[in-house]
C-alpha cells in the first residue's frame, strides 16, 4: 500500500494533529465538527493529508489549529494553551485520524463525507486501547456502508454543474456507457486511464482528484 506521505514523519503528525483537536476542542471549546469543518475548508486539512512537512511535523498541534483559524479568517486573539499530561479521548480522535489518513491515502474531506467525522470518531473512543488496525478496519467498513448510500462524485459534480450524462459524454469524448458505469461504482474511476479522468475533470471545470472516491 502507497501511504500518504514518509512514515519518517508519522510519529509527529499524530502527535500533532491530537495536540490540535485536545487544543481547539478542550482549551477553545469548539464542537468537533464546526472545528473539523474549519480544518478542512481552511486547505491545512489538504497540505497535511499531503504530508507537507510544514503542516506534519514543522508546527506544534496549537501552532497548527491556528494555522486552520488564521486560513479562516477567524483572527481574535488567543493564548497559547498548555501543556496536558493528560491526554483523553480528543486527542486519541486526532491522534487516530492522523493514522488513518497515512495509512489509507484517503482526503480528510472525504473521510468526514462518508462517515468519518471527528464526532464520530470520538464516539469510538472504546477502541483507544486496541491496536490500530483495529480501527482502521472499523472505519474502512464505515466508509464502505456509507458509499453504497451516496452519490458518487462524478455524479455530484456532473448533477452540480447541471449536466445530463449524455451532455457530459459530448463534451469530455467518454461513452455515456462508461460515465454511467462509474457513476454506479461498477468501475473504480481511480483505476482509469489518466486521460479519461483528465477529459471529465476538464469537460467538468474540476481537478481531477475531485473525481476519485
């Protein structure tokens, strides 16, 4: 399996990323999933899934929340928070999510679209004392279950930009056939040829990972 970025760097970005959520959630008071939205619309959620080392490993977990308020535009002053011995369950949700994203290569946004929000994650708490895998096996199937239930995201952006699939099929050049099979997720469009993601990410005006589930 390709993970996310260096495991070199692993260590830190756990550490870091539970130091951000204890902060934001514990020190700052804000509801995991107001907060986790910043932290994704904000684009550090991206730059970090990427494993940039400035986001992972270069910045404390407070330095790294306001990153995400700063991104924000949410500027009121704060203090630095201190340091907790104690680490609880917020920082396991972080700590844990920052695992998962290395190990699986999955955005951060789409883990919260299929289920995977920091609440959520929180609510898993019970499995702090289990080995990793264990959560990343109970995630997975979470995921799964809730990509059976949702529009994929060609058929999202396609629905989005008010395109029929056979409109979209005359603009990009890929059969109505085709698109209709990824659509229903009976083929994996992160598995096709480049130039055919690269054709309806183009006929569609997105990048071509927004494309890939």
């Amino acid at each position: 399996m390709t993970h996310a970025y260096s495991e070199l760097y692993l260590d830190d970005a756990m550490n870091n990323m539970g130091d951000m959520v204890e902060y934001a959630l514990c020190t700052l008071g804000y509801k995991p999933d107001n907060f986790w939205g910043l932290f994704i619309t904000s684009g550090i959620a991206d730059k970090f899934g990427k494993g940039n080392p400035k986001y992972v490993a270069g910045m404390s977990g407070y330095e790294l929340a306001e990153a995400v308020f700063c991104e924000a535009n949410i500027l009121d002053g704060r203090e630095e928070s201190p340091y907790i011995t104690e680490k609880g369950r917020e920082y396991w949700a972080g700590w844990i999510m920052a695992y998962y994203q290395w190990e699986t290569g999955k955005r951060f946004e789409d883990m919260a679209r299929y289920g995977i929000s920091l609440s959520t994650v929180l609510s898993m708490y019970i499995l702090h004392e289990a080995d990793v895998t264990k959560f990343v096996k109970t995630a997975d199937e979470i995921i799964a279950r809730n990509k059976l239930s949702q529009k994929s995201r060609l058929q999202f952006i396609r629905k989005a930009r008010g395109f029929t699939q056979r409109q979209l099929s005359e603009a990009s050049g890929v059969s109505v056939r085709m698109i209709q099979l990824y659509e229903q997720r009976q083929n994996d469009i992160a598995k096709a040829q480049a130039a055919v993601v690269i054709r309806l990410a183009r006929a569609l005006g997105c990048k071509t990972e927004d494309l890939v589930e």
